[in-house]
C-alpha cells in the first residue's frame, strides 16, 4: 500500500471534512467568509486531518461525524496559525507573496485567524468532551509561545540546536501530535494506545517540519510554492543554516551574508553554500531519526491495517518533495 | 449604595480574579510573560469581571472559585482583543500610542492576543461545562466580524446608524452580555434568570460603548488616557461623528475635513464640529436609551441586593467619565 492508496481510502471521509471546514467559515462578513474560502480552495495536504482519521481508528467507536469534525478543528486551527503568519512586522519581514495578508491587510488577516481560531473551538465543543479543550487550549498556548521564540532568534546563525527543536516542536509537531492523540480520543482508544499516538504524532511532525525545512533549501519554487531560501530571506534561521554555518568552509561566508539587509544576490549565494556544505543530507538524517522513533512506537500497537496506514503516511511524510 | 461601595464589597473576588490572570499569563517565553504581565499592570476597570461576579448570584451556587474562572477567562478574551485591536495596518491606521504593538510590534502584539485567547479557553475549560465554550466562541466569531466591518467602514461618514450599532453590539456589547450570563450560568441560575442576564449584559454593554464613544471627542487626554478625537483619527466612525455628518450645520464641514489624509488642525477642528453640532447630547440621549432598557431587564426579577448592585453598576457606566 502507498500513500496514495491511503488517501484514496479516506477520500470520502476528507470531502466530509472539508465540507464541515466549508460550513464553519460561512459569515456574513464577506470578507471573513471570502478570505476564509480562499484557505480552504488553496487546498493542502490536509495531513493534520488524516492522521486524526487513521489514529480515532485505535479506537471502536465507528461513529464518523464526530472524528470529522475533531479532524476539521484542527484544520481549522492549522489554518488559522497560517493565516496569523502571515501577517507581517515592516521590522522583522519584508516581502510577502499573495496571501490574505497581502490582499486584506495584517489586520483582517489577523481577525480571519482569529475567526478561524473561534470557529475551531466552537466546532470542538460539539463533541461533549473537556478534555479536547484541554488538549488543544494547551497545545495553542504552547504554538503561539513557539512563533514568538521564531521572531526572538530571527537571523541568528550562532543560536544552539535545542533551540531550532524547540521551534519546530511548537510550530508543527505539537499540532500533529494533537490530530493523532485527540483523533484516538475520539475513537474511543485505550489510554496506551492515547498515549502511543501523542508520541508518534509528535516524532512524526518533528520529522515533517524538518523535512519542510530542506524543501526550501533544496525545491524548486514551482514545487513547494514559494521562492527557495524563503526562511533565511525572512530571518527564519533552520536546520540546514544552522549547520553550514558551524562548517569549516562555509560558515564565516554565511554569517557574513545572512542579515535583515541580505540582498537577493546574497540569498542565492547563502542558499549555494547551504547545499554545497551538506546540511541537507545532514537534515535528512535528522528527520530519519524523528521518523525512525515514530516508527518504534507504531510497533507497540497491535497489527492492523490502521498502523500499516499510519506507517505509510509517515514514511511518505518523509520522503515528499512538497 | 454607590459604585465605589459595590466595588469594595467584591473587592476581594477582584483581587482573587487578577491573581488567576496572573497565574494564566505566565510563561516560560520572557517577552509573552512581559506583555502579559503590562496588561496586568495596566488595570482597567474590570468591569466584565465585576458583571460576571454579580450576576453568578443569581443563582444558589455559593462555590466561588469556578466564578472568579469564569470571571477572569472573559477578562483575558477581552485582554487580547485589546492587544488585537492594537496591531496596525500602515494603510489604515497612522499611529499608535505606547501598547503591547509599539513596544513589542506587530506580530508579538499578535500572539500575545493568541496566547490570551488560548489561556483563556484553557481556563473555561477547568469549568467542566461545554456550555460556557458555546457562547464564549459563539461571541467571539462574532466579535472578530465586527472587527472586521469596523475596518472596512473607516472614514464612511455615510453610512448608515445601524451599521454603527452593530459594530458596538459585536465589539462591546457581545462580550459584557457574555460576562452576565456565563456568571449566571456558572452561578447555577435558572433559565430565565439567565436570559435575563444576557439582555441586561447586552443593553448596559450598548449603552457603555455610546459613552466610550462620547468620552473620546468630550474627555480630556488625560482623563481618557488617549488623546482626543482618537477614533476619529484613526478613522473609526462612531455615533457623535454620524449625527454630527447629517447636521445642514457642521456636516458639509465635517465631511471634508475627515479623511485618511486628515492632519491635526483638520481632526481638531472636526472635534470642535461634532461638539458644538449637539451630537454628544444626543449621544447621550440613545446611551440613556439602553440603560433605561437594561434596568427594565432588571425590574423582572427578583428584589434582591444582588439587583440593586447590578442597577447601581449600570448606571455608573452610563455616567462615567473615563
């Protein structure tokens, strides 16, 4: 099975999903509604969603409408962190490129996230359970602790790994880690089998945004979407910077380029020395790791179709080149 | 009985309140723990806190630490639509006071709202009533469109009343509606003792933002703590610049003073305008119009001290001064 076959498994399930996630942004605020539809048709992976499906399977409980719309919450709150970063400080980012926030403005793209945010928590309290409240209020808390930290070490090449961890950990795997715990929480799985899905959502989403972190090093911007080096042009110093920067060849050079006056010219040069020095197979290694912890835990749960599927997912998770 | 008097008998709870938002604002990430903690400092009237805790005795539930939760999550969803309201777009909005955004900037300012909101889900979440969750998003959705439409009619001083008023209803007048019948509810008050209290919120809340709205062309920079004619300048048309705009007097004059491009000989001379126009009287005069509706709301229940607290409140905020 691959992961295509996966998807096409769940494709009912996901158009189910993405019809909820089309109800919960209907306002009649046009803008509101219009900047919120523009999220949901640019599409997405909608990743966070199936792993929420695949993990309420540890479970028996094979009622559907309630993992739907566990799933579309937090999509909705992806969404929402994604629109929210989008807005800009002129102090820290320069450029942007066509988004809400470039077409409304920072301050409805801020409110649309805020909309979303609310949509989402409003969406989670259908569900009669406190405990998902808990969940994700902490999971969000932690979120926006971790966008903060990103604009704190923004082009800061000499900043320790933990620190790039740490980040990621928040801004993507905590995410993650919440679709496959709550996802089992919905469905009604065993505590281990909570517990085991918290760990392999998080391994997994560590795995994810280090993988996304080479893309923009090593992709083409036809392929992921926006420009290559797009994070070192907005401060965001990554994995593959971080350690071209401690290469003997490559270092000084770097930091010599990386600041908030860089050039485009400097970019290309900086993104030359990023893929000449080796931080990308040095990043891929790392995102092995997370994902061979990922895998570890997925062999603790019994044999089912369920794990085979999540197995799939996170190896493809891995190795995706978008 | 007087509002100083009713403020004293709870300032106890007040002060148990400010101690959970302290408690919730804190933070490993220093500059989230900081920004809290000046809007902490700050203070303010905390008024929706006030609400909450007089009308959760319109129930029999004597157990206070679940109202001083509830009394103090709607205080952090206020807290950050303040730190919200704050982050600017440079195309409508051309200058900014000393906040969270000033000192921090935009994107901080962004997610310490974040961070707030999330803290405060989290808190109604130790309450173990998915109703609360409900109306609390409910509100805020809603709240978040009228941010929205408050942008998108900047500097129209043609549009018409109703517009107006739904704009204060979804900024203000939501949230301190929330405040009244969340203290209910949590109080363990009967339904019509509930409903009671969501009208009354929602009328006194009307009747407090009018005021507010007065305050900002009638104060003194001082006494309000932001310089006069605020709105106006920032382009956020309220009732006195509405009626002031349909004056054969003063409107002709106002409307070509106020625009995006407006300087500050041109906002002090609309300020005069809107004075000298009887606006502010008649301003007044709908303020006095809700209150009078929030104390009928209140004629239908009980006698009790609890009522005459609620009444001697909405009539403070009705002839407040800052």
């Amino acid at each position: 099975m691959d992961f295509r076959q996966v998807y096409e498994q769940y494709q009912h399930d996901l158009q189910e999903i993405d019809n909820i996630l089309g109800t919960s942004m209907e306002s009649e605020n046009a803008l509101l509604a219009g900047s919120s539809r523009q999220l949901l048709a640019a599409g997405g992976k909608r990743i966070r969603p199936l792993f929420a499906l695949l993990c309420s399977e540890l479970g028996k409980m094979s009622e559907k409408q309630s993992v739907h719309r566990l799933a579309a919450s937090v999509e909705l709150v992806h969404m929402a962190s994604l629109v929210h970063d989008d807005v800009i400080d002129d102090a820290t980012v320069r450029r942007g490129h066509p988004t809400v926030r470039a077409q409304y403005g920072n301050r409805p793209a801020m409110y649309t996230g805020d909309f979303l945010f609310a949509r989402a928590i409003r969406l989670l309290s259908s569900l009669s359970n406190m405990s998902l409240h808990v969940e994700m209020s902490n999971a969000i808390v932690r979120m926006t602790e971790g966008e903060i930290d990103q604009i704190r070490d923004f082009y800061d090449l000499g900043q320790p790994l933990k620190k790039y961890l740490r980040r990621i950990e928040r801004k993507t795997a905590l995410l993650i880690s919440v679709s496959c715990s709550l996802g089992a929480v919905v469905g009604g799985a065993p505590a281990a089998a909570v517990k085991a899905a918290r760990r392999f959502g998080y391994f997994t989403g560590m795995a994810f945004q280090v993988i996304d972190d080479i893309l923009d090093f090593s992709g083409t911007e036809s392929l992921v979407g926006k420009p290559v080096g797009n994070d070192l042009w907005q401060g965001n110093i990554t994995y593959p910077a971080l350690y071209t920067a401690q290469c003997t060849a490559q270092g000084a050079q770097l930091r010599n380029l990386v600041s908030p006056t860089m050039t485009r010219d400097d970019l290309n040069a900086a993104v030359a020395l990023v893929r000449e020095s080796g931080a990308l197979e040095q990043a891929n290694q790392l995102a092995s790791r997370y994902l061979d912890k990922a895998l570890v835990i997925l062999r603790g749960l019994d044999e089912s179709s369920t794990r085979r599927s999540l197995e799939v997912v996170a190896r493809f998770v891995n190795q995706r080149m978008f």
